[in-house]
C-alpha cells in the first residue's frame, strides 16, 4: 500500500532527533513558555527573516489573534470587510467570523487554484480592512498587483502560511510578505509538530506583543490581566520538536520537489488536469493537487491498485452548514475546484518509484 501520506515514517526519519529534544524538555521540568519556545520563534523569524514570530497554540489561532490584536488596536472594528479566497480550508473563514468580521469571498483562477488577483478590486468597499491571502497547497497566492492594492486602499495583508513553509515570493518568504501571516504546525505540515501548534510572524512590534498577552489570557505580567485573552501557547515540546524539523525544512522541501517532478513529467491522462506550472521556489508542495473529470472513480480505482488519496476539500466553506447564509451563493470556479480536486501522495518519505508508480496507475486509467 502507498500511503498518501505516513507519519510514523516521516518521523522515524528524526526519531533520535526528536527523543533528545524530547528528553531535553521533560529533564527541564520546564513544560510552557520556557526557553524551547523561546529558541523556536527567534529559529523560526530568523528562518523567515521576520522581525517577530510568536508562538500559539495552533493554526487556527494565529489568524484568530492576527484580527483579534487588529481590533485591540484600534485598526478593525466588527462589520469590516476581509477579502479571502473562496477556495480555501474553513480556518481561513473562522478566524474572520470569531472576530465579527465580514468574509467577502473571492473566485480562485481555474489554472491556479488561487484567488484571482484581477478579481480583487471590484470587491473593495468602505468597509473593506484586510485582505487574506491563502498560501492554499504550498503555492504562493502573493502577486504584486495585491500588493499594490492593498497599498493603494491601506488594506491589511494578512496570509494563511498554513500550508507553505519555506515556500518563496522571488526573495521573499512566504509569512513575511504582509503585515502578519498565520502558520500552522499540525503533524501533516511540511513544518509539522507531533500535535497541535502554531505561530504569528510579523514585522509590526505592537502587533508582536499584543498577540502575546492575547495568547496568555490577555496577561502581560502574572495575574495581571488588560485584555480579554484566551489560553493558546505552544507548548515546550512541540517547540523542541519543532526545532529539530525546521533543521530539515528546506530538504524535506527540496524532496517533495523531486516527487512533484516525477508527476509533472509523467502524468499524462487525457481527463486529469494538472494546475499552471509556477516557478520553483514558489512551491513547497504541501498539497499536489489534480483535476479529475471523473474524481470519484478515479480515487476508487486508485486505492484498488493499492493507492490512497485525499480530496482537499469535497465542500467548499460557503457550502458548508455552518455558513448556511452563504449556501446559495454562486461561486462556480470553487464549487468545480472542489468537485474534481484529487490529492496525490506527496512527501519526503515518499520514493522516486513509489512516485512513478502512482503515475503509471493514473495513466493506465480507464474512464
């Protein structure tokens, strides 16, 4: 069986890595907010080449508190308008909504999968305050021209890095290219913890300290407390942890390079449709992504030649129950998104033949 995807494996590749650090943490007696925590947001910005990284308890939270600190400082109020990718994973919408923000969902470009930059403009009211950027599959959705926008009509920038560390903008990392980014750290990331952890990088210093009182219950010293905050912090193990895997990003990287290649050169059925090219370093592969006309038999054909796959994600967040308001909208380019996304195993613990014979069983196809 190819796994689509094997967390015992990709972690047995830094096992004694990871039970020193591990050992490290429980010999210290030190378990929260300590110095593993400490080591990993200065690793991490100076990775990123950010100014801050503050470490939360896990994705979903750092996008929460990037708006949540906005509204702290005065620079969003409930009603705002936030501009985000209607292809994206529901964490994206969540974080706007907990902050009684208004998502204004944007259609992806069909070549890309990634909200159409062109689109934009003609969405920006008076209410509009943010736009989300959504790093979606490990491909970098930043273009100049949603800078320029957001420049032109003093729009905050936010991105969801959930799915792309490492991943590039020319010189740039992605979670450094707006002015805060949210990053998950769950198992399956390319930067993935042995359980749930997240992180805010900015380089906006006020922003930096107001999502860290907001992660320690709106406490900047103890048992003082100035805001109404939450309890979300990294704990010290999954900084250690975290630690000894961002040593291994950028090779981790490079190898599920080398498996997205295997695909690009080999995959060529008629009805399975690969997204644009895009160049190398704005790519880090979390996701490969295809197009099926036919997603559904495929996927069960696959896994009768031993091949699991993931559908990222059969239904969109305005077709989901909990934005029920939203179930009528039109928007058809998501709606086929996510009726023909099929996700091929792709990660470092795959092998060149394991990639090549996955391959071969999509051509062999027959719909």
């Amino acid at each position: 069986m190819i796994q689509y995807i094997s967390l015992a494996k990709r972690t047995q590749r830094y096992r004694q890595e990871i039970l020193e650090a591990t050992n490290r943490v429980v010999d210290s007696g030190w378990f929260l907010l300590g110095p593993e925590l400490q080591c990993f947001e200065q690793e991490y910005a100076d990775y990123l080449h950010a100014g801050y990284c503050v470490g939360v308890g896990n994705g979903l939270d750092a996008l929460t508190l990037i708006y949540r600190a906005y509204m702290e400082m005065g620079l969003l109020k409930p009603g705002d308008e936030v501009i985000v990718p209607a292809n994206t994973y529901i964490a994206s919408i969540l974080a706007i909504t907990e902050n009684h923000l208004k998502p204004v969902l944007v259609e992806p470009k069909a070549e890309t999968l990634l909200m159409d930059d062109q689109l934009i403009e003609q969405h920006i009211t008076p209410r509009t305050k943010s736009v989300m950027i959504v790093h979606l599959y490990g491909r970098c959705a930043y273009t100049e021209h949603i800078g320029n926008l957001c420049r032109k009509y003093g729009l905050l920038l936010v991105e969801d890095n959930a799915q792309a560390h490492g991943c590039r903008f020319e010189n740039r990392m992605t979670g450094t290219l707006g002015n805060a980014a949210g990053h998950s750290f769950y198992p399956t990331k390319n930067l993935g913890a042995l359980g749930d952890a997240g992180a805010v990088t900015t380089d906006d210093k006020e922003l930096a300290e107001m999502v860290r009182i907001l992660r320690n219950y709106g406490s900047p010293k103890k048992y003082e407390f100035s805001k109404i905050g939450r309890n979300s912090r990294m704990d010290e193990l999954q900084a250690a942890i975290l630690r000894v895997r961002l040593r291994h990003l950028e090779e981790d990287n490079d190898r599920r390079r080398c498996i997205a290649d295997v695909y690009n050169s080999m995959l060529n059925h008629p009805s399975v449709h690969l997204p644009a090219d895009m160049p190398e370093r704005q790519n880090v592969w979390h996701i490969f992504p295809v197009l099926a006309d036919d997603r559904d038999r495929l996927q069960a054909y696959l896994l009768r030649q031993g091949i699991e796959t993931q559908v990222h994600y059969p239904t969109p967040p305005h077709r989901q129950i909990c934005y029920k308001q939203w179930n009528g909208m039109h928007l058809p380019v998501t709606d086929d998104i996510h009726a023909h996304e099929l996700s091929l195993p792709i990660g470092p613990e795959l092998s060149d033949e394991e990639a090549e014979t996955v391959a071969e069983a999509i051509n062999r196809f027959d719909n």
